[in-house]
C-alpha cells in the first residue's frame, strides 16, 4: 500500500504525464517548421511543472520546492521539499525520441524518502519508498544478478554542447568499454537510474547531474538492492552531480574503473 504522500505524486505525475503525451504527438509537425519545435517543447515543460506543482502544492502546501523551471522555495515546514524535473530527456522529447520522464521526490530531513519516475510514453510508472521497496506498474524490483564486467551493460550521460567535462568522460568509455558488454547514452538520468532499479542496466555513472534529475532515481536503486555513490570520497551524491550506482555484485569493479585517475 502506497503512502498518502505517494499517492498524491503519482496523481501528480500522471496528470502532467497526460498533457506531456498530447503535446508529444505534435512535435513531429513542428520539426519542419520554419521556427522549429524548441519553443514549443519549452512551453510543454513548463506547463508540466505547472500542473505538477498545483497538484503537490494543493495537497501540501506547507512543504518547500525544487524544481528544474521554477527553481527553490522555501516551505513553512522546512524539513520536506519537493524535487521535480517535470521533462528529464527534453532533447529527446524536441526530436520525437519517446524516451523521457517526469521525476518527482520528496525529501524529508535531507534524506529523499518517496519517488516517482513515469515515462509516461511507455506508461512505465516506477515508484519507490524508503523502506517499501521499489516497484513498476506494481511489480517489484530487483538490480541484476551479474557478477562480471564483461556481462554487464552500463548507461551514462556524455556532456554535449559545452556542458560538463567532457575529457573526463570520454576517459571513463575508454577504460569501461573494453571491460564491459556496453555503455549506452539514453539522454533521461532518471530512467537510466530506474533502469539500474529493474536490472536492464547493471549500473550507471554520471558526473554532471542536476538534483532534480538524480533525486527520485537515488531511492529507487537504493530499495531495489543497488549501491549509490559519489564518484569521489567527498561528494554528496545529490548535490554534486557525480554519482555511481550499480548492483551489490558489480559495484566494486564498476566503481575502481570509474575512479581511476590518470
């Protein structure tokens, strides 16, 4: 059974998911247009941020926010916020790509302790709670099992138009690619993070993410039976952007790899 708290952000994430999927099938008309979808795709985000924050907000009024449009604000009760990125993978979803999400998390004292992350195009809906476990479309999830690099399949993000380090990241492909069965780059932290939760990745790295596209998916490798990390021994996983997360079994190997420093 879900928490009243986690049933109000699936209501959240489905009636934003709804308004994202309608506006979803018209980008394809818009590519050839003079102008272009970027406009468009930019109102769409902004309008699910909108209606995902009515949702919570009515609901909890009291508890603060983040969120990737609207930034931070302060609640009246200032151990609980939520953290949403109301589009993860906007440039998938510019270029009719249907891998994209709407992440939403609700932190209580620092800690991220409910999730939600709904691709909403493939109507895969994953859920998570702190000490409930995680769950998709109400099935339970479980990391993999793989015990060997060279059986697992890694996803990642790789820094585009100037933002992030890149050298840094090209560096980690050449040294996991030859040890691994692949790395991919879906464009969507938070299902690359989901993904690790139900096993179809047996593990993820990244080092320039924002809270609001990691938060949700943090908890659901965590109740699935994964590890995350921080690339380095200082980072705060949610708060720096750099992070691993992978299976108990493959983590130590994954994570050497990783920490390598040339």
């Amino acid at each position: 059974m879900a928490s009243a708290n986690l049933n109000i952000m699936i209501k959240a994430a489905r009636k934003a998911g709804r308004a994202l999927v309608k506006d979803f099938r018209e980008v394809e008309n818009l590519q050839v247009s003079v102008k272009g979808a970027g406009d468009f795709v930019s109102k769409a985000d902004q309008e699910a941020e909108r209606i995902i924050k009515e949702e919570l907000r009515n609901a909890r009024p009291t508890y603060g926010w983040l969120g990737e449009e609207t930034g931070e604000e302060a609640g009246e009760d200032p151990t609980r916020r939520w953290i949403v990125d109301p589009l993860d993978g906007t440039t998938n979803f510019l270029h009719g790509l249907p891998h994209w999400a709407i992440s939403i998390a609700l932190e209580h004292k620092k800690e991220i302790v409910a999730a939600v992350i709904f691709d909403a195009a493939k109507d895969e809906l994953f859920v998570a709670e702190k000490g409930a476990g995680a769950f998709m479309n109400d099935q339970r999830l479980r990391v993999s099992g793989r015990r060997q690099l060279t059986d697992s399949l890694f996803g990642t993000g790789i820094p585009f138009a100037g933002r992030g380090p890149l050298p840094a990241a090209l560096k980690d492909l050449a040294r996991l690619m030859p040890l691994s069965s692949g790395v991919r780059r879906l464009g969507a932290a938070s299902l690359d993070l989901a993904y690790v939760a139900s096993g179809r990745y047996d593990g993820y790295w990244e080092r320039g993410n924002k809270p609001w596209d990691v938060a949700a998916g943090i908890l659901m490798v965590r109740e699935a039976g994964g590890f995350v990390e921080g690339i380095r021994d200082d980072d705060d996983v949610l708060e720096s952007g750099r992070m691993i997360a992978a299976n108990p079994q493959v983590f130590d190997a994954f994570a050497k790899v990783i920490r390598t420093r040339d």
